[in-house]
C-alpha cells in the first residue's frame, strides 16, 4: 500500500495527439476515485502533468480538450501517456454562379449506418455539426469524431430557415438540398483523427425552377397548415415549405424539378428547430408528385396520423425490461416527429400517431451485458394493425 | 375668414384632397455609392418598399400628414427620417446610410492554444441613472479555432471587448476538490488587450464600414475559489433556482436596443445547500427564484465579492412579490379642465430580462391622471421606472418612491417594502420651440436637437436629464412640455446617445448653446445654427 502511495506521487505523464505524438498543451485532467473529484489538472506548454500526493485507492484519469475526444484512463499505467484522437474539420463556401454567397444556407454533416443505410444529420444540435453560411458564404463544420460523413447544403424555404423566421421564401435560387459535389455521388469524407478537409464548395447553380400550386381538402377554413416538397432520392431536408393559406390553398415556387413527396401537417401548435409542432388532434397528408414542369391544382388528402405498436423480439433475464429510443422521420415532412420511445421486451407500445412514413429507430444506450437491437426502419408506408416486432441480436458476453 | 373656410370645405367635398408622395435615394454615407435591396419602411401606414439597383424608391399616393421613414441596409445600418407631406405634394427624402463596423480575432489561453465555445462580448458604455454603466451589446462566440466576428457594430461609439469562458450550467453542488490547491485554475474575464476589469480595457472605436481584424485576446487565469450557502425562502430553506453572474458589464439597455444574457445557472436540492466553483476574485451577482415563468413567486439577490479564499455561508432569502400602491398626483394646484387622457408607465429590471410572471405588475395598464393604482406581484428586485404618453400641457415632475426620488435612481422593491410609488406631475411646465438655420437664414432639416438644464454638472447628470430631438424637414422642433427652469439648447448635425464620448462633447458645447429661460406656464422660441460637436 505504501508502495503503491509513492509510485502514485512521482508519476508524471503526458498527454499526446494520437496521430503524430505531438504534445497537447493545455489538456484538462480530472483525477477520479469513484464518482470524486480528487484533483484537476492540466498540461503545460510540453503537454506534461504531474498527479499531486493522493492516499492510495482506485483512481483513473478522465482527459479532455477542445477539439478532441475525450479519454480515460485507469491508474497505475506505465508509461503514463494519454493520446487523444483530434476532430475532424470540413469547410468551404456555399456560391451561386456568380461567386456571391447563398444566403442562409445551412450546411450539415451526414452519417450514416454501415455503409448503405440512409444518410442522417449527425447530431445536428451538438456544437459544429450544422453551419449557417456567412456573409462570404463561408461554412465550417467541426468537432466530428472518428467515422465516415457526408456534407449536405439546404437553401431556399428550407426547415430550418422556416423553422427560424416562420417566413417560406425561396430566392432567385429557388429551394433546394444538394449533397458534396453531387446528389448522385455523395463525396465521402472520412474522419481516423484530426483531418481538415478543406475549400468543400458547394456551387448553386439551378436549372429551370418550377411551381407548384392546389389546395388542402379541408371541410372548413384552418389555420396552421404547412406544406412540405421532400426529394424522393435525399429525404432527409424537406427542399421546401410553404405555409398553406386559410381555405387550403397553398403555392411553393423555385423548386428544382425532380420525384418529391408532397406532405402536409396541421393544425401546427408552434414551430421549434425540428419544426412544426403536431399533436394528437393534427392531421396529415402525402402523396408523390413529379415536378418537371409547373404543377398546378394539386389536391392533398388529410387524414388523421396512426400509431404503430412495436415490441422487443426477446427478453433476456437480467437485463432491462425496456430499452429507450430515439425516434426520427426518415423522410422529412416538415412535421416535428422527434421524439423518445420506451419499448419493452413484455407487452406492445403505441407510437404517436405518425403520418405514413419510413421512422428510424435508434437504440439510446447499450448495456455491454445484454443483447442490443441496432437501429430499426418502421416502414408505416401502409400501416398495419399487428404488432410489430424489433429484432435483437443475440451475442455473447464480450 | 369665415366664407374662406367655407369655401374650402365645399372644395374639399367635391374633389378629392391629391394624394402626394416620398421619393428618394438610398446611398453609403462613406463611398456614397447606390445601395439597392435596402428596405424602406413607413409608419404610419405600415408601408414598405425596397430600393432598386440605383438606390430609388417611392411611396405614392399618400394622404398629406407625417410619415416616419426607416430605412434598413443588412442588419447594421439604418437611419430614420421624418417628412410632411402637404396635399398633392412630392417629397423627396434621401438616406445616407452609415455602414456598420465588425471586429475579429481569436482567443488563446497562455499556451496559445485556441479558447473554442468561449463568449466574445462587445460591451458598450453608457451613462445611465448616475452612473457610467457597462452593458453588454453584441455577442459572438469562438468557433473550434478560437475565432470570433462581432457583427453590427456601431461606428463611431467607443466599445469594449470581453472574452469570457464560462460552463452555463452548474450543479446545485459542484464537485471541484474541497482543496483550493487541486483545483484547476479559474478563467478570469478578459478586457482586450488584457485587461481583468473594463478599467483596464482599450476603448475602440471603428469607423463607418471598418473591419478590424487581429483584436487578440488571451485569457487571463487566477486562483479559482468555491462559494457555498443556502437558498431560502421566508420559511426555510428552498430548493430555488440560482444564477451567478459578475456585477460588471451586466445585461440590459444600451444604444436603441437591449440584450440580455442568461447567467450560469443551476437548481438547488430540497436542502437548498449551494456550492458554486471556479470563480475568479471579483464581485458577483447571485439571484435566486423559484420556477421560471408563472409559477414566479419568490426572488432575491445579494452582492458576493470573492478575494483570495473560498466563501462559505452565503445565505440568498428569496422574497415573496409584493404589492406595491401607487398614485398620480398633483404637484402643486390642479390643472383647470379634467385631464381625460391616461399615462403609461413600465418598471424595468436593470440588469435582466422581464419573467412572463411579473409582467402584470411592470406593464400595468394605463393610469388615469389623476388616479390611484396597484402593481400585484413585483419581485424584491430593482427598478427603472419609464413613463409615456403623458398628456399635453403637463410633465412628470418626481416619481418617488418610499419618499425618494426615482426619477434617477432605480427603486430597491425588495429593500423598502410596503411603500406608495407616487408619480408626480406638474402644471407649471412650457415649451422650448426652436427653428434651425444657417447664416443666411436658410432652414436646416433633420437636425439633432438637446436640450439640458444648466444645473446639470455632470456628464452623468446631464445623461439623466437630456432631452433629445429632432428638427422636421423645414427646420422646425417644438419639445414636449417639460419643467420650466433655464436650458442649454443646441443644434447639431451629429448624432447624439448617452456614451461618454457623445455626452462629453455635449458637455463641452455647452459654451456654443443657446441658454434659454423657461418661465413656468411660459414658452420660448429661439432660432439655432447648428454646431458641430468637439
């Protein structure tokens, strides 16, 4: 025990980048015995830290610094060296033909499961994960861990400028969502540690820009409908919103031709950064449309949403009975769908009513211990009456 | 005179009045270069129109009366201008815009490594009830290089620049180590160059349309020390809300707008035991209140400075609202004829933004002249009292508030409980009315107007007690009616706000204004030719 004691108060370490063994100055070292702080220090300009006198017991080392992941790190370790894994940065300009920066235009970064599932906005409210462009048209994303992105630009009417401004108004450019260099051929950039990918520029160059026009099918007057036109091909972004007028009309213009799903949600309670705020009284639509030229008396259906019921597929003893979920549209109908979901192993859960739609779900914790579902796509393009079942996998005790 | 007007109504009521119109160009103030896409908004009538490529537009068929036209380039620059429009007649009104200014830079710590997530603060100084008070204005926050750009920044006023790094929310016990010794050091607000107190910060001011890059700033560090206490209420302990913030800059009014900050903040156990950490020497803020929004019941605040050791002990009771009386009174014998029109008055908190649940007691409805009322649920916090719309022919004489004067002062609602606010208001009151001209005795348009009275000796009194204005487009500007007594008046072509770089040139100036004698129930007319400020 003594031993141990003095061992603890001689030991100095360091703290490196992962890559190049370059010493971190300014790290932050918490020294942890259970959930108390025993010490906070840091590392000088040489990236070295010198642990103070501690009374001898099982402590480890949580390091953090921006723009780093964060480590731990058990005690005693020798050599006691931390490397930290850098972010990864991706930046360049959102432009239109000439040179002139697209006005609030946000660009994100993408991820998505293994290598052919949907691409998702990466955390998107987590500091660095979206950027609005600047007046130079200039965006930067950073703080991306390890792991393979995509960067998508949305502009015009978009989600997140209605979302913000509650005002729908597509420019000379029309709306649209684009992904790096192309829609066809997302470039994929890839993150080990520290890499910088930079002048990522997007150029807004739209071809011939179309209108789209008709009416909601409501019995009487309402206010609080609004509309959205999401790409078949790149679902994640609505490309445009437009609030429908009291009698159900509705009218979007610049939108780029192509497959889109047209939907429609209200009575909205309010607007919030994932957009329209629906509830159980609210009532949808959606229907493909092709644009290829303008669209004019398109008539949208409304129907109230219908909730799934899901369950686990197995239970395993000595694990928990329900696992949480996050719950998010796959295709974005400009309806705020987000949520949390508790499904459990025994009896069936309702979802919130949902408009048809592909859903995503994804597991929020992962006990080591005991089998864990991956992320689950509900397809309630045809809703069902049955009760739908999650898979688990089975895997040993690692 | 009778058969003229006679005449007239009849002409009036077989034509229709013609309709006039505002024209004009909107260009740069400094390369005079068109600005086109500016907005231009009207009022009243709610109007707006926007310029075209060479700068133009237009307003037409408009009733004659006065309009206010705004006009806004981005979202820096915007001036404001006044027309009257007589029937059948064509305006014409141009802007020149002032463009706003923006700094940048990065912030480091002592290892020159970049600050990320830090708060970059510009922070104006404005004279405001007695004192020189710092205020936060524009905010921008570091990016993963450190960088930051403050936008919209006003040229020509002096500002500071404060870096801050701070975590906005805090546990209701922090868990930094018992000794100071172990701890990480504290990040002290930094005043660029490097200055720990706006003191020690460089005044900059930009010019129209500046960039200035390189304002650098590397955070300064200290000692970090630990603050513990109990939050209660008059029963007992509480699990209240707290935030923490340093006294000075603070959030609030500055320029024509405001912005406010939500300190670091943080909810007490059912103990209401606190242990707040990292703090740097300095004085602090430390509120504490009960749920946010309705359910507001409880406040209070106590003033924590922290030296060199850790502070223990630190009780913050939060009050109950209270209810506070009020009258509008007559200082001195009662107008002739019944006053029918109602006055409105506001209580603003001086360094945080309203809570939904006080707003019942701050904007009360309008008050009858002369009436008593009741403001239900103002919280143990300070005041700015504001009052509007009085009526004509009298003025706000004193607000007092348990017996003193609040008409500088902000009032204490939580130190002096049960007391009347009495809003005072005189009769005795006449009228400065001015034209402005130039040495050939041409009218001056749109010129600023102060006026102050000679006992204002200082720059913080005179701040409190000026009275800005404006000529209209013949030169013309009547005041309010306003206490008699004798008043330095001036014209001026420059712009006028409450920093100290704009109220000590008006100070200066006093040698070049007008002393005008306002005798009580009289007025004053006085013709000016506007002088530059020095």
């Amino acid at each position: 025990m003594l031993l141990f004691l003095l061992l603890l108060s001689a030991i100095s370490g360091r703290v490196v980048e992962d890559r190049s063994g370059n010493a971190l100055p300014s790290a932050e070292i918490r020294v942890m015995r259970g959930s108390e702080v025993m010490a906070e220090l840091e590392t000088n300009s040489d990236g070295r830290f010198e642990l103070p006198d501690l009374p001898a017991g099982d402590y480890r080392l949580e390091v953090s610094k921006p723009n780093y992941q964060a480590a731990t790190l058990k005690l005693p370790a020798d050599p006691l060296i931390v490397r930290l894994v850098r972010f990864g940065v991706i930046s360049g300009h959102v432009l239109d033909a000439d040179g002139k920066a697209v006005s609030s235009a946000t660009v994100f970064a993408m991820r998505r499961q293994g290598d052919s599932g949907p691409w998702r906005p990466f955390a998107p409210y987590e500091r660095g994960h979206q950027a609005l462009v600047d007046e130079n048209g200039e965006y930067r994303l950073f703080n991306l861990p390890p792991g393979q992105y995509a960067a998508e630009v949305t502009y015009g009417a978009s989600k997140r400028v209605v979302s913000q401004t509650g005002q729908a108004q597509a420019g000379a450019l029309g709306s649209g969502v684009s992904y790096y260099p192309s829609n066809s051929e997302p470039r994929i950039f890839s993150v080990s540690g520290g890499e910088d990918y930079s002048d990522i520029d997007f150029s807004i160059a739209p071809g011939a820009l179309y209108q789209v026009s008709g009416k909601l099918d409501l019995e009487t007057p309402k206010r609080g409908f609004w509309l959205a036109l999401t790409s078949q091909a790149q679902p994640a972004f609505a490309t445009a919103m437009t609030a429908a007028n009291d009698d159900g009309s509705f009218h979007f213009s610049g939108i780029p031709p192509g497959s889109y799903w047209l939907s429609a949600a209200g009575p909205a309670q309010g607007r919030g950064a994932f957009g329209m705020e629906v509830d159980e009284n609210s009532l949808f639509g959606r229907m493909p449309l092709e644009v290829g030229g303008d669209v004019e008396g398109v008539t949208v259906g409304l129907q109230k949403g219908r909730s799934a019921s899901l369950m686990l597929a197995y239970s395993v003893q000595g694990c928990p009975a329900a696992l949480e979920f996050s719950f998010s549209s796959l295709e974005d109908s400009g309806a705020d769908l987000e949520s949390n979901i508790s499904i459990g192993f025994d009896k069936p859960v309702k979802t919130r009513p949902l408009p048809p739609g592909r859903y995503l779900l994804t597991p929020k914790t992962s006990d080591l211990k005991c089998p864990a579902p991956s992320p689950f796509i509900l397809d309630w393009s045809k809703p069902v009456n049955e009760t739908i079942k999650i898979p688990v996998e089975h895997h040993a005790n690692p | 005179m009778l058969i003229h007007k006679i005449f007239l109504l009849v002409l009036l009521a077989q034509t229709p009045a013609p309709k006039g119109s505002i024209s004009g160009t909107v260009v740069d103030a400094v390369s005079g270069t068109a600005l086109g896409g500016a907005d231009i908004y009207m009022n009243p009538g709610g109007k707006s129109a926007k310029t075209d490529d060479k700068g133009n537009y237009e307003f037409k068929d408009l009733d004659s009366g006065t309009y206010k036209l705004t006009a806004y380039q981005g979202q820096g620059a915007h001036g404001s201008q006044v027309a009257h429009v007589a029937s059948g007649q064509n305006v014409t009104l141009d802007f020149r815009l002032t463009t706003a200014a923006e700094i940048s830079g990065k912030v480091t710590d002592e290892n020159g490594e970049p600050v990320p997530g830090a708060n970059v603060f510009l922070i104006a100084r404005e004279y405001r009830l007695g004192a020189l008070r710092y205020v936060y204005a524009r905010l921008s926050n570091t990016d993963d290089r450190g960088v930051y750009h403050l936008k919209n920044v006003d040229a020509g006023t002096g500002y500071l620049i404060e870096a801050v790094k701070q975590d906005r929310y805090l546990r209701a016990i922090s868990d930094a180590p018992a000794d100071p010794k172990l701890r990480k050091r504290a990040t002290v607000p930094t005043f660029y160059p490097n200055g720990e107190s706006v003191a020690a910060g460089q005044v900059l001011v930009l010019a129209a349309g500046e960039k200035r890059d390189g304002m650098d700033i590397s955070l300064r560090r200290s000692a970090a020390y630990c603050l513990d206490g109990v939050l209660a209420t008059e029963r007992g302990p509480a699990p209240l809300r707290f935030s923490i913030e340093q006294s000075e800059p603070s959030s609030g009014a500055s320029g024509d707008g405001a912005m406010y900050m939500n300190p670091p903040s943080g909810m007490a156990g059912a103990d209401g035991r606190i242990r707040i950490c990292d703090l740097h020497p300095g004085v602090y803020r430390l509120e504490a209140y009960d749920a946010l929004g309705e359910g507001l019941g409880f406040f209070g605040e106590t003033e924590v400075a922290v030296g060199d050791k850790d502070v223990h002990k630190v009780s913050v009771v939060g009050r109950a609202k209270i209810s506070v009386r009020g009258e509008v009174a007559w200082d001195g014998k009662p107008p002739d004829q019944p006053v029918t029109g109602k006055i409105r008055l506001t209580l603003e908190p001086m360094t945080r933004a309203f809570f939904g649940a006080e707003l019942n007691a701050t904007h009360p409805p309008p008050l009858a002249v002369p009436g008593e009322f009741a403001l239900q649920g103002v919280l143990a916090d300070d005041y700015l009292t504001k009052t509007f719309g009085i009526p004509d022919g009298i003025y706000v004489k004193d607000i007092l508030y348990g017996g003193q004067s609040a008409l500088r002062e902000p009032i204490h609602a939580g130190k002096t409980m049960g007391t009347d606010l009495r809003i005072m208001l005189g009769t005795d009151g006449g009228k400065i009315s001015l034209k402005t001209q130039d040495k050939d005795g041409n009218a001056i348009p749109e010129c600023t107007v102060v006026l102050f009275p000679d006992t204002a000796n200082s720059e913080a009194a005179l701040a409190d007690s000026m009275i800005p204005g404006q000529t209209d487009q013949y030169g013309a500007y009547t005041s309010a009616t306003i206490a008699p007594g004798s008043y330095y008046v001036l014209a001026t072509g420059d712009a006028v706000n409450r920093t100290p770089e704009s109220i000590g040139k008006l100070m200066r100036a006093r040698t070049q204004a007008q002393k005008v004698d306002l005798k009580a129930g009289g007025s004053a007319a006085v013709t000016l030719l506007p002088v530059s400020l020095q």
